[in-house]
C-alpha cells in the first residue's frame, strides 16, 4: 500500500494532494488513515508529500539546471520562500548552501 501512495504522490507533486486521495488509495477514512500511516511510517501524511518533494527539489537543485523559483513551482511548493523554509527547518542550511 505504501508503494502506491508513494507512486500516487511522485506522479502527483506539482498538484495539491489531499489525505482523502491518499485515503481512498488505501481503501480507509480520512481520519482512519491519517492515524495509521502516522503510526506505521512514523510522519503525518501531509509531512509524507512535504518529504518527497523537498527530495525532489533537492536533486534538481543540485543538478543545477533549472531556477530556484521553478523548481519550487514543479515540486508543488508555494513560491521560493516556501522551499527555502523547508529547506532550513529539514536540512538546517539555506538554499544556496544546499545547492553548493
């Protein structure tokens, strides 16, 4: 089950995704799923798609190809600035740190 709400979420990431889709997957409740999967992976589901999209932005931006505000945009988050904070309350460095 984890391995299609994973797929769900990576085909999804520029898009909003809510726990009723991720809920629907699974086959359970909102509620239901939410307290499960937080006690089986051990984060919210909403912290879940927060996590494979800060990986994603951090590949590309270590690739270096695409602007910071771009890749912000294709891995779902709200602007730059959105990215930025996620970046330093996971990883504890700022953007540009991370991209060197």
């Amino acid at each position: 089950m984890l391995g299609r709400i994973r797929d769900y979420v990576i085909a999804h990431l520029d898009e909003s995704i809510e726990v009723t889709a991720l809920a629907s997957i699974a086959g359970r409740s909102p509620f239901h799923f939410s307290r499960v999967f937080a006690r089986s992976v051990g984060v919210t589901p909403h912290r879940y798609v927060v996590l494979l999209r800060l990986q994603r932005a951090t590949e590309l931006i270590r690739h270096g190809r695409s602007g910071l505000a771009e890749i912000a945009a294709c891995t779902g988050f709200a602007d730059q600035s959105h990215l930025a904070r996620w970046v330093r309350r996971v990883h504890g460095v700022s953007l540009t740190q991370l991209a060197s």
